[in-house]
C-alpha cells in the first residue's frame, strides 16, 4: 500500500444495512486502502458483512468502531463529508474530481477523515459543520442518490487517480487542536461584545460558518501557535481595559 493511504479513513456513520459496510471493505482494498472506520454501527460484526466483504476480511476485522464522531476525529487533521446536495449549511461543496486532488496533496502529511452519512439521509448539520468541506459526485437529477459502497468506491478511485504530479501540502493540526483554536477565538469574540444581529440562531450559524473557514484553511502547527498568541494578546488587552473600568 502506498504510504499516504494509511493517512485516509473511511468513516461511515450509523449504517444501517451491514451488507453495505462489507461492500465498502471491499472497495478499499480493490484500491489499496485499508482504514475503514464506523461510528454506531447498526448491525456489526455480521454473517452479512462478511459475505459482501469477500476478498477483503482483512480490512473488514481490522474496522475501528466508535460510539461517537468526536473519537473517530481525535487524531484526524482534516474532516472533508459527502453529500448529494448544497446548502449554505453544509459549507463549501466541490465536485468529487477536484475535491479529490485537494485531499491527495494534504494525505502525503496529514490524517483524512472522509464522512459517509446514514443511507436513507445522509450526514447531518451538525456533522457536516466539523467539516472542512464537502464532496459532492455528480450524477443525474432524476437519480442523484448513490448506494453508499458505490459512494465510497467512487471517491476512493478518483483518490487513486490524482496521484500524479502532487506536491505535498503541510502538517495540519489535528482535529481536536482545531476546536481548541476555535473555542479560544469564539470566546475571545464574547469578550469583545460582539453579538451577531438578527435572527435567534444567527449566532450559531455564524460560528458554524467561522469554524469550517478556520478548518479549510488547513492550519499548521505554526500557524496555530501564532494564532493562539494573537488571541491571548487580545484578551489581556480586554482584561486590563475591564479592571481599568472597575
């Protein structure tokens, strides 16, 4: 196996139907990759499972399995979701192609986390906002939908395929170093006073938003450090202006 597919995960979450976790350790090992992961599985291990999985029981046995997105994550740099359609809460969606040259340059130093959702609706708001960005593979109106397994065989090829001329990117932070980073700057901006105007859940939407601009960035570990200093420079500046007050 070529070295940066060990730093590419497959995570699929709450699957339903087992034949498709099979199908989708199969698909990997066909392309040479091995990390399949699953978050609440709903029926697994299994006889199913197995018998879809046929040629690679390996990749099969060797599935991490979590009880929380927030353990799949922990140690990933990058978390890029799938989804069939756009929206201004699912962020920034590019086609599976392009998408997939941009995730091959940053697996040559960082771990992926590629999000696969639940066969009858797909990933969550709430899922979608841990993301980077989104792969969306293009297909016909009248039947835009993909079997989950096919989903997956289709990107891990389109991965496969744009590993020529590739430079390699920088190290990412990791995921958990990320939301660090951005509970330090969302609590920096309450301390300023800032306060999104409009609509109740204006704030949350803006801070979904925030979040997935900081993730696509693709931080390294120096331009965290620099960050992180900025962000307490401007919080003692707050402080000595609240005691002056006081």
């Amino acid at each position: 196996m070529e070295a940066w597919k060990g730093n590419v995960s497959f995570i699929l979450i709450d699957t339903l139907e087992s034949g498709n976790i099979g199908a989708s350790a199969r698909a990997l090992k066909n392309l040479g990759f091995s990390g399949l992961e699953l978050v609440r599985p709903g029926k697994f291990p299994s006889n199913e499972a197995g018998w879809f999985a046929h040629g690679a029981e390996d990749v099969l046995s060797n599935a991490a399995v979590h009880q929380a997105l927030d353990d799949a994550l922990k140690d990933k740099s990058v978390v890029v979701g799938t989804t069939r359609r756009a929206g201004k809460k699912r962020g920034k969606v590019y086609p599976v192609r392009e998408a997939a040259e941009r995730i091959r340059q940053l697996s040559v130093n960082n771990r992926i986390a590629l999000l696969f959702g639940r066969e009858d609706r797909g990933l969550t708001n709430e899922e979608t906002s841990a993301c980077s960005f989104m792969i969306s593979i293009p297909a016909s109106p009248e039947n835009p939908s993909f079997n989950l397994a096919q989903a997956l065989l289709i990107i891990a090829y389109e991965l496969s395929c744009a590993s020529y001329s590739i430079s390699p990117s920088a190290t990412v932070i990791s995921n958990d170093e990320l939301s660090n980073l951005f509970q330090r700057l969302r609590g920096m901006l309450k301390m300023t006073g800032y306060e999104p105007k409009g609509i109740r859940d204006k704030e949350k939407e803006i801070m979904a938003d925030l979040r997935r601009i900081i993730a696509r960035a693709a931080i390294t570990e120096r331009e965290a450090r620099m960050l992180h200093g900025i962000i307490s420079q401007v919080e003692d500046s707050l402080r000595k202006k609240q005691g002056s007050r006081g």
